[in-house]
C-alpha cells in the first residue's frame, strides 16, 4: 500500500453535463470566487470528463488541486467546489 493510494472521493463516475457543472460552479456561494475563476474552474472539470460526459469525484477533486497548485483558486474555493460536487452527486 503506497502512501499515495488513499482516495478521499469516490471514483465511481457519473454523467454530469457541461450545463450541470456550469450551473454548480455559478451557484457556489463563494466569495472570493471571481467570475474568470469560474469559467476557468468550468473549463477544467469539462476538460477531465471522458467522451462520455463521465466523471468522478475524485477526477474533479484532482482537477480542482491542480487549479490551487497552479495557485489559480485557493484550497478554501477548492473545498466549496467539492462541497457543490458531493451534493450534487448524492441527490442525482
């Protein structure tokens, strides 16, 4: 067992449609999320889906570090993001 094997989301994946994660974005009550890291944080999530539409939590959840890596979002932003993302996955 590696000491990078721990998964914190699921990487069972899911449709989720370019309008859903556009919709999931714009709705995080965020405040330090401006628009140009919205569209930036849409473009990514759009980008990690297979040709299916399909993604897991846990591909966005990589997506999204990379953006705070990149220092393009915080880790706070990042966190309310996943916070959209699990409840969105839990009630579809």
């Amino acid at each position: 067992m590696g000491f990078f094997s721990f998964n914190k989301y699921p990487t069972v994946e899911h449709y989720l449609s370019e309008m859903e994660i556009k919709k999931i974005v714009s709705e995080v009550a965020v405040q330090t999320l401006k628009s140009s890291e919205e569209a930036l944080v849409e473009q990514a999530v759009v980008a990690r889906r297979h040709g299916d539409g399909k993604i897991s939590l846990q591909q966005i959840y990589e997506t999204l570090r990379s953006l705070v890596n990149k220092k393009k979002i915080s880790k706070y932003d990042r966190d309310a993001l996943m916070k959209r993302f699990v409840n969105h996955f839990k009630n579809s």
